[in-house]
C-alpha cells in the first residue's frame, strides 16, 4: 500500500504531474486521470494512515484512563490532539467517516456507522488540547496550545464558522510565538523545518 502523506493530492488535483511516462506508476495514473475506486494504493494508503493514527491516540487515551498515579494530563491532551488532527483529515479528504472512540477501541468495536460529519468530535479533542496543552515544549514536534488553536480555527473554517474561527486564527497570529521568515522559499527546504513559521511538523 502507498504511504499515508498527502502529497499524491497535487496530482489528483493537477497542481503536479506524476512524472515519467504514462504506463509506469498504474495507480498514480489512474488518481491523475481521476479512474480511482476506493482499493487504490493511495486512497486506500491514506485512509489505513489516518484511522492507524486514531487508533494509536485512542490506545493512549484509554491506556491514561487505567492509570491510578501520577499526572498524565499533558499525554492526554497530546493524544486527543493527535485523534482531533487524524479525524480532521479523514472527514476533510473523505467526509463524513466512521467516528472510532477511545471506548469503540477498547471493545474492538470497529465497524461504526458513518451518520454525518464528525466536526463536533474534532472540535472537543482540539479545544481540550488547546486548553490543557502547555504553550511551548521542550522536545520538537509535539504540539502546542498554539497549535491545537491553530487547527481548531482551521475547522471551524472548515465549517464556516467565521466568527469562532477568527477569534482563534486571529489569537494565535496576534499572541502566538509564530513569526513570517525572511526567505519564502525556506519553507520548502530543510533550512524551514520547526522554523517561527511552522505550527506543527
């Protein structure tokens, strides 16, 4: 199966071409000339990262609720963060997917329904991980109550919820530690990784 990135999305919305010749790389092809089905290497791959990814957040959201000591409110919010950013992409890129909570992976009951958008969830994780998210850390791609509020006002765009959606967007440009770089183009090279620019990576 095709890896879970994204970056096959530019061929399938004719921002890239896939390269080489039409005969190679079959089911690329068919994404670029829009002959897909759902068992396609890349919609498939994709689909399998994302719930994989939920399924990890929920592994941890019900490993914290069994433990009886310590602090693990910070874990928490970064898993809800996680499970909130998985779903975002998998109602954004499929619509409407089978919501899979922490209580459905403990029971292995993965065969949900799909009865509408799952925006109400991806909200609750993000603004509890806003919430109980610290603003800075310490180790390089975890996320941040500023990037929770960042992703937040990003699905509540999503929606159209202008006004909740600017209050966050505007929160994080005006409060956050997030700064444009001199050169554009280091957004796209290693020089522009975890750089002021970057939310989350």
């Amino acid at each position: 199966t095709a890896s879970g990135d994204n970056w096959w999305l530019d061929v399938l919305s004719d921002d890239a071409h896939k390269g080489s010749e039409d005969g190679d790389q079959a089911t690329l092809y068919d994404v670029e000339v829009y002959n897909w089905n759902t068992s396609n290497d890349y919609i498939l791959g994709k689909w399998l990262a994302l719930y994989a990814g939920v399924n990890r957040a929920n592994a941890v959201i019900d490993l914290i609720g069994k433990v009886t000591e310590g602090d693990c409110s910070s874990q928490l919010a970064e898993a809800r963060f996680l499970r909130g950013h998985f779903n975002f992409e998998l109602q954004k890129i499929y619509g409407n997917p089978a919501y899979i909570s922490e209580e459905n992976y403990a029971a292995i009951e993965f065969n949900q329904p799909n009865p509408g958008p799952i925006w109400d969830k991806i909200e609750a994780d993000l603004a509890y991980a806003k919430d109980n998210l610290p603003p800075t850390q310490a180790d390089k791609g975890r996320p941040t109550s500023w990037t929770a509020q960042a992703l937040l006002g990003k699905a509540q765009l999503h929606q159209g919820k202008w006004a909740d959606a600017l209050t966050n967007l505007k929160n994080v440009v005006t409060s956050g530690p997030y700064s444009l770089l001199p050169e554009y183009g280091n957004n796209f090279r290693v020089a522009g990784d975890n750089s002021p620019e970057s939310l989350f990576s």
